[in-house]
C-alpha cells in the first residue's frame, strides 16, 4: 500500500493521500509525533532503502517509513547482501530531514541501533551494539543498521536510514543466512508480530529522533555509548585495506572507536568489522 504522492500532486489529490496515509497509520496502530507520518507498506521490494531515497529525491517528507515484507535485493554495509524468507524479519527505512552537519550524520544510525535495542528489551532479551550497528543478542547478530546521506553544499540534505531485525526466523533458516545469525523467535522460542515489533520500535525512535532535532544528537551518543559491548575489550578491526589490533578504550563524539596498539598508539577507526 503507497501512500506517499511526489510534492508536485494536486491539492485535492494530495487531501486524498494524507487521508489514506491517517488511515494506514490507524491501521497498524501508529501513534508518533515525527516518524511514520506517511507509510509506504510493500508485499515485496528489492530494498526498503531504494524505494525510500526515490521517495525522499522526490521531497517525500520528514519522517516517512518505509515497510516491505520481503526484499529480493538487501543490503548491510560494504555491500553485504540482507536476505531473510518472506515475512520473517522487519524491513523497513525512514527518510528523516533533520538539521545536523554531514559531520553529525553518524548520529542517525546511533539513533537506529538505540531504539532496536530500546524495543527488543520488551521481549525479555538482552540486546547490546557491536560497534558502530550491529546489534546482538548472546552474542549473535538480530539487527543491522544501514544509513545512506545526501549532502546539499555543506548541509544534511536527507538521510535514509534502513533497518532489519531478524525476528521470526527459525533456527534451519537461520543458519543458511550466518553461522552468527539469530532472531527473536530462536531467543525467546515465541513468534513475534512484525506490526507490534514495529510500533515499538516507533516509539522508541520517535521520542529519540525529535529530541535529537534540539540537541543536535548529543543524548542519543551518550545513551550509544553506554550499550556498547566492543568498548573494553580486545578487538581486531578489519577496515578493508588494513587490520588495527589492540584495547577498545572509548567512543568519539563522531562514533570513531578509539583502540591502543600495543606500541602505545591510539587510532581512532570509522569504519571497519570488528571482531
């Protein structure tokens, strides 16, 4: 069911829309300040993200969402392929407006990954962030985190932030995905509804998302911080082109893992596969 229109439509068409938006949103039980004001639900989709950046290139509005029961195309970082059985997992992108530097942008997947580990704790589990977007539970990945920016001059034009939650994938399934896959139903033997999962996770992010259009991410960092499990122990990055070894000491403001090398030298990674 789309129901966002590109900005260009008719004002009467565009009534029509916000009415069929209100009605979607009533429909899965959305109660939000900012984030699902239009909902964009698919059957299928090759990716959550590549329907939302068409969307936010067209000036689809702050706070939109993005949901497909099936992607035949994901993705997670560097490229990597995000496939799940049908109706299994939740898919779903936000595109957000907010006013922060290219500089602050690393903040957004901070917020994503806060707010999973926000709602997943409703099922008695215990989620932590595997720096910079993984989340975990016993230690195997349940969600991913995967944000894509556009730049207008030296400003944040629109974000995309896409995520997925393996959530009722069952333990065969899971390991022709990775031997270091889970998901809530393997976690807590119980199936899961998609649509309350998703609410959930609204509410966690939208109060998060609206405080971070006033203080430009600071909380959302901190609160990042304080769930990160890489933070105090050994750690070897794998950044592509190189391996960095060494203690996890801290967190930079701009999400950069701060690891001393046995020499004594501190190196600050941005990105990169820890393990």
């Amino acid at each position: 069911m789309v129901v966002v229109l590109p900005v260009s439509s008719p004002q009467g068409a565009q009534r029509g829309q916000d009415a069929q938006s209100e009605e979607e949103r009533t429909h899965m039980g959305l109660v939000t300040g900012c984030l699902g004001c239009g909902v964009v639900r698919l059957a299928q989709t090759t990716s959550t993200n590549d329907v939302a950046r068409d969307l936010a290139q067209r000036g689809a509005a702050d706070g939109t969402l993005v949901v497909a029961s099936e992607q035949s195309a994901g993705r997670g970082r560097r490229g990597r392929i995000w496939l799940a059985p049908p109706g299994t997992c939740l898919l779903c992108s936000f595109i957000l407006r907010p006013d922060l530097t290219p500089a602050q942008a690393p903040r957004l997947t901070m917020l994503a990954a806060v707010s999973i580990v926000r709602a997943l704790r409703a099922f008695a589990v215990t989620p932590v962030i595997k720096w910079p977007n993984d989340v975990l539970i016993n230690g195997r990945k349940v969600a991913g985190v995967l944000t894509e920016t556009s730049l207008a001059g030296d400003t944040l034009d629109w974000a995309i932030v896409g995520m997925g939650v393996n959530v009722n994938i069952v333990g065969a399934e899971l390991a022709l995905l990775s031997p270091q896959a889970t998901s809530l139903l393997a976690e807590t033997g119980q199936a899961i509804d998609l649509d309350h999962l998703l609410r959930l996770l609204l509410a966690e992010m939208d109060v998060r998302y609206l405080a971070m259009r006033r203080d430009g991410g600071q909380a959302v960092f901190a609160e990042w911080a304080t769930l990160l499990e890489t933070v105090g122990r050994t750690v070897r990055v794998d950044t592509g082109d190189r391996e960095i070894a060494g203690q996890a000491e801290s967190v930079g403001a701009d999400g950069a893992l701060r690891v001393r090398q046995e020499n004594g030298e501190v190196i600050a990674v941005t990105f990169g596969d820890v393990s």
